[in-house]
C-alpha cells in the first residue's frame, strides 16, 4: 500500500515543479508561479482521480468505450468551470495583487465584467481546458499504462498457478498406480513408498505455493522421486544419478525438473522389457543448472516419442519455463531410434520474473 501512495507522491511533486517552470516562465516570476500552481492543484487532483480511479476502471476496462469518451468529456467540461472557478475568485485576484503592489498602475482586461461575464468568456474558457489536462493526461497515461501492466502480471499469475497445479495431479495418478502395484504383490517397501509419497506430497502442496524454492530443496524432492521410482522397479531397471556441484543459497521455480524425469520412468521404463536404463546428469556450475535425462526406449518404437511428451509435460514446462525466465533458459528434446535424451538449461538462476520478485 505505501508503494502507490510514495508513488502518487513523487508524480505530484514532479508535476508541481514542470508547471512552476510553465507558470513562472509566463510571468516572469518563479514564486509567483510556485503559489498560483498550488492554488490550483486541488483542481487538477479532482481531474485525475475522477478520470483514473473512476472513470477507466468503471466504464474502459469493462469494454464501455462510448460510455467512458462520454464520460471524460463531461468531466473535462466539469472541471474547465472549477478551474475558472477557481481562477476568478482565487488565482486571478492574488496574481492582480502581485503585480499590482509592484505597479500601482498596474491593470488587467482579464478581471473586467461580471462574475458571469468572466465565466462564460469563451477565450478565458478554452485556456481552462487546455491548462486543466496537460499535466493531468500525462499522469492519466502512466496511471493506464500501470493498470495495464498490473493486469498482466495477475493474468501471468494466474497462468503459473495453473500449469504448477497441472503437475500435481498428474504426479499423484503415477505414483498412486505404483503404490497399488506394490500392495498387490504385499511388498515389504510399501510403508516406505507411502513415507516417500507425503514428503513429497507435503513439498508439493505447502513449499511450492511461492514463486520460487530452494534450489537445494527442489533437487531433494527430485531425488526422492528418483528413490521412489527405484523402489518399484528394484533391480530389473538401470539407474545412474548424478549430481555434481553445490545449489548453496540459490533459487529456483519448483517443479521443473520433475516432468522430465517422470517421463523418462513412464515413457521409457515402464514400456521397455529388456534392460531399461535411465541416466540422469544434474550439474550446477556457477548460476548455471543443467539437468540431462536420457532413458532407453520400447524396441520397435522410432523416433515419435516427442509427441508422447508433448501429452505428458513438455508444454507446460516450456510454458512455465518462458514466463519465468525468458531469453534465459534451453530445452531441447532428442528423440532418437534407442533412446530419448532431455536437456534443461537454466543460464542464471535468480529469482523468478513475477511480482518485482
């Protein structure tokens, strides 16, 4: 809540000191410019709020563009009286003084005639018009531009949590299925699967509602994943996981690596007979991660598996990959006649583009 207020704030004190420098020039005197730019800032805080925080989020945002034009002129109108208003019985007669104490003689067409006469001059009406909106469209045009931006960053948002919430049910059917093959067979290990699944359940659905994780923490849950995984296939799979380097204090969207290798064990292990393998390399280097996944594949299937993948995950993690870290980060995929190879690279690792995070 501060942040608007300093905000709003600053553009005041900002828009304050360009009409100064306007009015002053005009008359040739700063302090005198300075005083009659307050006398009239009331004026054009009325203006702004009722057009930004009225008007466009009522009417322009819900799509009501002739109501919204119709709108803004009358207040335009509106505030053209209150800004001669003002200057009739406020700013003009202090400007007269001013001039008037340093020149006895001093005169001034623009206060002849009436009350009514000043009001209704249409050269004095059309200088209020034009004096009323230049400083106020311009901080109109930043409030937009800010709403604006405000909205697609909750729709981005909104999009992240989405496809971050697509990886948990899609998890929780796999590992479930195993669980269900496991106590089928009244497997010894089934207690410790059980174990497994709500730490990695408890990551899933309390650690992973901010934006970015642990490093450290996230490839714990990936190796816990991987235990899992080898608990059900026992010595029938061929499993090779290293790790090399120290993820220290660093930061990273959650669940990113998991798809990849979910998809090595459904899409290569599960399906192939005869020896499946899996081979996982993570490395992280400096603020570099880089995660290769590369499994054996069903005899007889050529290349084609990519569009297996494209069902399973790979979308949605290139989705999630390009929102938080554009122009940052490969995936490449390889699809070869024996084997299937992912390749994730994250080129800096630092806090996702979300929210100024």
């Amino acid at each position: 809540m501060k942040k608007p207020i300093v905000q709003q704030i600053a553009f005041w004190c900002l828009g304050i000191l360009v009409l100064t420098l306007i009015y002053g020039t005009a008359y040739d005197n700063y302090r005198l410019g300075f005083a009659v730019i307050l006398m009239l800032l009331p004026v054009h805080m009325v203006y702004f709020y009722a057009v930004s925080y009225w008007i466009i989020p009522r009417f322009f945002f819900r799509q009501k563009y002739i109501v919204t034009a119709i709108a803004c002129l009358t207040v335009a109108i509106l505030v053209a009286v209150l800004y001669r208003l003002n200057e009739i019985l406020i700013s003009d007669p202090y400007i007269f003084q001013f001039y008037k104490a340093q020149d006895p003689a001093f005169s001034w067409s623009k206060l002849d005639g009436t009350f009514i006469q000043q009001l209704l001059r249409p050269g004095d009406f059309v200088n209020a018009v034009e004096r009323s909106n230049v400083i106020v469209w311009i901080g109109i045009s930043l409030r937009f531009i800010q709403m604006w931006y405000e909205r697609q960053q909750a729709a981005v948002q909104a999009e992240l949590n989405f496809l971050k919430g697509q990886v948990h049910p899609h998890f929780l059917f796999n590992t479930l299925n195993n669980l269900y093959a496991l106590s089928l067979s009244e497997s010894k290990q089934t207690p410790g699967v059980i174990l497994g699944l709500s730490n990695i359940l408890r990551y899933m659905l309390y650690e992973c509602r901010s934006d970015e994780v642990l490093l450290k923490r996230d490839i714990e849950i990936l190796q816990s994943y991987v235990a899992l995984e080898k608990i059900r296939y026992e010595e029938r799979l061929d499993l090779n996981f290293t790790f090399h380097g120290d993820p220290g204090a660093r930061r990273i969207a959650p669940l990113l690596m998991l798809p990849l290798v979910e998809n090595a064990f459904k899409h290569g292990v599960s399906e192939t007979v005869d020896a499946p393998w899996i081979s996982i390399e993570l490395m992280i280097q400096n603020d570099q991660l880089l995660l290769k996944v590369a499994n054996s594949k069903p005899e007889g299937r050529g290349p084609g598996g990519k569009r297996d993948f494209e069902k399973v995950g790979l979308s949605n993690v290139r989705k999630r990959l390009e929102l938080l870290y554009p122009g940052r980060y490969t995936l490449e995929l390889d699809d070869e006649d024996d084997v299937y190879i992912a390749v994730l690279k994250i080129h800096t690792i630092q806090p996702a583009l979300i929210n100024g995070k």
